[in-house]
C-alpha cells in the first residue's frame, strides 16, 4: 500500500511539472524542455490510470507501464526528464528506479521484456461500443484518411459552419493546423455521439491513444417546440431532412432563441492528454472528423443538440398531422357538389350535339412488328392489325361491321383468304393449319373454302357448302340458254347443272348469281373457277374455249 501511495504523489508531481508557467513562449510544444516535460506528464497519466486500477498494484504494474512508456518516445530530452521525475519522487517507488528495475527484469504485468515489447508496439482496438447504440446513442466507426486539401474541410455549408465555430474559438492555430493532420491522416479513432458530447480516442505521439470529449449545449423543451413549429411550417424542410440536407431557414433560428448551429467558444473540448490549450492538436482532430460527420448526416448535429433520428421524425409526424387537422378544421366542411331541386326538375332543351368528325379516306397501314425467335408471325400480326384497321373504318364511315355476323369458320376462311399471294407456301401452311385447327376441319377443306370466298365471299362459300332447291323460272331459263350457245345438255341436280362429261358444273347462287365450277372427269372433286355472273353462258367463258365444253 505505501508504493500505491508514493505513485499517486510522482503522478501528482508529473502533472504539475507539465503545465506552463505563465508567460511561458507560446512555441513551447516545439522545444525540447516543453517536450520532455510533455513526455514525463504521459508517463504520469500512465500512473494515473495503474492507481485507478487499484493500490495494490501501482508499485509494480504502474512501474512496468512507465518503463514501456519511456522505451516508445526516444530523445534524450525524455531521458533528462526522467532524471528529474526520479530525483522530485525519491525511493525505491520512484519512476527512475522502476524504469532501471523494468530494464533489468521480465515485465510482471505482460509476462516477456519490456524492451522487445516496446520495439514492436501493436496497434489498439478500436475502443467504441456499437452494440449499445440507439437512438439517443449513434457510434460511427473510424474514417479514412483523406488528402490534404486547401479548401474547405467540410462538403457541405453546416459542416463548414462547425469548422468555423472551432477555428474561431481556438487560442492556437498552430494546435489546429496539427489536429487537421491528425483527422486527415485517419488518427482519429470510431466516434460515439449523444445528447451534448462527441467522444473518440485519437491516436497521438504515444502507443496508447487519448480520450477526447468535446461537449455542446443541448437544446430545452422550449427550444425544440420552436424548431419542430419551424420544420414543420414548410412541407419542404422534412423534405430535405429526409434527404440528409439541412435548410438554411432551419438552421438560422439563432434569432428566435435557437442555436442550432454552434459558434465560437460554444465547443468545450476535454483530453486526456498534458496539454493545456484550447482546444489541443487532439480535440481539434476530432472536431475536424465531426465536421465529415455532420456533412454525410445532419442528424448528428440534431443529436448533439438533445434529440435522436427517430424522436424528431415522430414528433414531426405527429405535429404535421395535427397542423393538418386544424387547417381542416378551419376551412370548414365544403360544400357538396350539386344542383338544387327545382332547378333541375325544370323543362329544358339540349344543345345539340357537335358534328362527328370526318371520317378518314381509307384505314391506316399499322406499324411493323419486328421479328424474333419464338415470337408470333411478324405477317400474321400485320393482317390482323390491318384487317382490325379495316373493318373499325366499315364500322366508322357505314354504321356496321360487315363481318360481325360471320361464324367462326365463315371468318377462318375470311382471314386466310386475305392473305395475299396465291399457291400454298411455307407461312401459307402455318396459316392454313392453325385457322383450320381452331374451325375443326383440315387444311384442304379450306383451301376449297378460301377459293369459293374469293370468288363470291360469304355466298360464294354457301354455293360452295350448301346445295339448295331453287324455285322456278331462272334456274329452269337456264337449260334452254345453254343448248342456244351450242352446248350440251347440262343434267340438272337442285341448283346444280352438271356437263355431261362431268368436268364443268354451274351452281345457282341465293341472290341469282351462277358460279362455275371444275373437277377431274369421275372425281366429284369441284373447285370454284372463274367469275359469278347473271347469265350461265357468261359464268362458263372464264373457264376454257368451248371446244373444251
């Protein structure tokens, strides 16, 4: 206990011997006296923080970590500064003699030579704690270094707003041109902040980094009222918070009470470290990291100030809702649409409706459909789209489709006749085979059927399926037409006329027209031929000379 008590009073003593005497030389951090003292006050907070650890301990442990201490910062100045320490303390508790003694013998703390220990020091963990995070409480892990620039440190006009609090508040730029060095190096450890503090561990001139507190004000009730009244006074601010970016109308509230934004003397920075100025290198290292802080997110300001991420946007939510309520409460009901009764009951005559537009000469041609492997048949689609185009012009300029009433084959046939080109070809078969496979019949079933609807349309394809009894006087006119034109007797058959041969047939369609017809001689295979007509000798000149009839 009494080597608890000798440590206690040499950490006391290298406190005491590290601060300036007034009217010291402001360039003392760069002399050498300044320095060794600087370095016997580490060697002191290496001390403190063994007597903190527990009496028992602070002969030995307290005596190993000061010789470590000494083994990382060579010069000599140290060394005589050490002399002295020793020589103030006295006894065998004192820091010279700990120092020879750790020298000489295996560290009791760390178990191997202090000396090769301090000739490979390890790099610290990084001292934040994420996993006790929350809204109040938000860690930031370590930032990269950045290069040196000569603008600006911060992106953004708050995050410069803050350099400019620190700068202007400062008693030394030369402390904060090396604390910029610091943050721009990435000596600045995570940086944890709450409700009025930024706290982080920045990496100095020894092995074992400093704690580095800087304090802000953090905003009352009062002062929160008026800032969320603010925010919410324009649908834009929660806009911009939402989107990390910090209005200049929010911001400027110093007026009404509200400083959101810090100026000059409002950091209060707290080191670990000897040095007395305002702020030191460190402090102002982790200012400048803070600054990088605020411009990725300008809710760390609003935490600094008193009130988490997720506390604001809740409050801002509910006080836009009741804003919102009591502008609708203001305006009143409105008034519901609507006529009144006796008005509306009153006889009135309709104007009369404008005149249709003009319908157009002919249907459009639609686009083309590109190709591609898999797709539908690039010129099946263009016939449907133009026969679609075709039959809405019908419909536009006659007041009907004049294929709505088809059957489903009677409009298979219709489509596949409107393919042009004749003979049966690749795409032609494709064709054929799907609109025969929807009507439920063959391929050759239609084809008969496409030519009998290219020869007459929809009755032609009905003299093509369907024979009838026609009554008398036309179809029995024909008979004797025929033997006038030096031809034989056609055999009758309902409305069919048949060559004796059995090669050449005309068919009385339902309106009076005759359709010819050809097969092989004994086949019964008749295909529609030539052109309908009104009197049969002319519906059979279309198909060969009459020495073939």
């Amino acid at each position: 206990m009494a080597g608890g008590s000798v440590a206690e009073g040499s950490a006391v003593e290298g406190r005491g011997a590290a601060r300036p005497e007034p009217g010291a030389s402001s360039g003392a951090d760069h002399t050498v006296g300044a320095l060794g003292a600087d370095r016997s006050v580490v060697t002191a907070g290496a001390d403190r923080s063994d007597v903190t650890a527990g009496a028992d301990h602070a002969a030995g442990a307290a005596g190993a970590d000061r010789a470590v201490g000494d083994s990382r910062v060579p010069g000599g100045a140290f060394a005589s500064s050490q002399d002295g320490y020793a020589a103030r303390s006295g006894g065998a508790g004192s820091e010279g003699e700990w120092a020879r003694r750790s020298q000489r013998q295996p560290s009791p703390v760390r178990g191997r030579d202090v000396s090769a220990s301090a000739a490979q020091p390890r790099a610290p963990r990084s001292m934040a704690a994420p996993d006790r995070d929350g809204d109040l409480r938000r860690t930031f892990a370590a930032l990269p270094p950045r290069e040196a620039a000569d603008e600006g440190f911060a992106g953004t006009w708050w995050g410069n707003a803050w350099v400019t609090a620190l700068e202007e508040g400062a008693l030394d730029a030369a402390r904060l041109e090396r604390g910029r060095g610091y943050a721009e190096r990435g000596h600045v450890d995570a940086i944890t902040v709450t409700p009025g503090l930024v706290l982080a561990y920045v990496q100095g001139s020894r092995a074992r980094p400093y704690r580095v507190q800087v304090r802000l004000r953090t905003l009352g009730d009062a002062d929160w009222d008026r800032f969320l009244d603010a925010a919410v006074e324009r649908p834009g601010h929660i806009a911009a918070l939402l989107d990390k970016e910090l209005p200049h109308s929010l911001a400027d509230l110093a007026d009404h009470g509200v400083p959101l934004l810090p100026g000059p003397g409002d950091l209060t920075p707290q080191c670990s470290c000897p040095d007395s100025g305002h702020p030191c290198k460190h402090a102002a290292a982790l200012c400048y990291q803070t600054a990088r802080l605020l411009d990725a997110d300008p809710f760390v300001l609003l935490l600094l100030r008193g009130r988490g991420e997720r506390a604001l946007l809740d409050a801002l939510s509910r006080r836009n809702a009741t804003r919102a309520a009591r502008a609708a409460q203001d305006r009143g009901p409105a008034p519901l649409p609507g006529v009144r009764a006796g008005e509306a009951l009153t006889p009135r005559a309709l104007p009369p409706l404008p005149p249709p537009l003009p319908a157009p000469p002919h249907p459009e041609q639609p686009p083309a459909y590109p190709a591609a492997p898999g797709g539908p048949d690039p010129f099946a689609l263009d016939q449907l789209a133009t026969d679609a185009a075709a039959r809405a012009h019908a419909l536009l300029t006659t007041g009907r489709d004049p294929v709505g009433g088809l059957t489903l084959w009677q409009d298979a046939v219709r489509l596949a006749a409107a393919r042009p080109g004749s003979g049966l070809t690749a795409g032609t078969r494709a064709l054929y085979a799907s609109l025969a496979s929807a009507a439920g019949r063959d391929t050759a079933e239609l084809a008969r059927a496409v030519a009998a609807w290219r020869q007459g349309g929809p009755e032609g394809l009905d003299v093509l399926e369907e024979p009838w009894d026609p009554p008398a006087g036309r179809f029995d006119r024909a008979r004797p037409l025929l033997l006038a034109a030096d031809l034989p007797a056609f055999r009758p058959w309902r409305n069919r006329l048949t060559h004796p041969r059995g090669h050449v047939q005309l068919r009385l369609g339902r309106v009076g027209l005759w359709y010819a017809y050809e097969s092989e001689p004994g086949r019964e295979d008749w295909w529609p031929r030539g052109t309908p007509d009104l009197d049969p000798v002319g519906a059979l000149t279309g198909i060969g000379t009459r020495v073939d009839l």
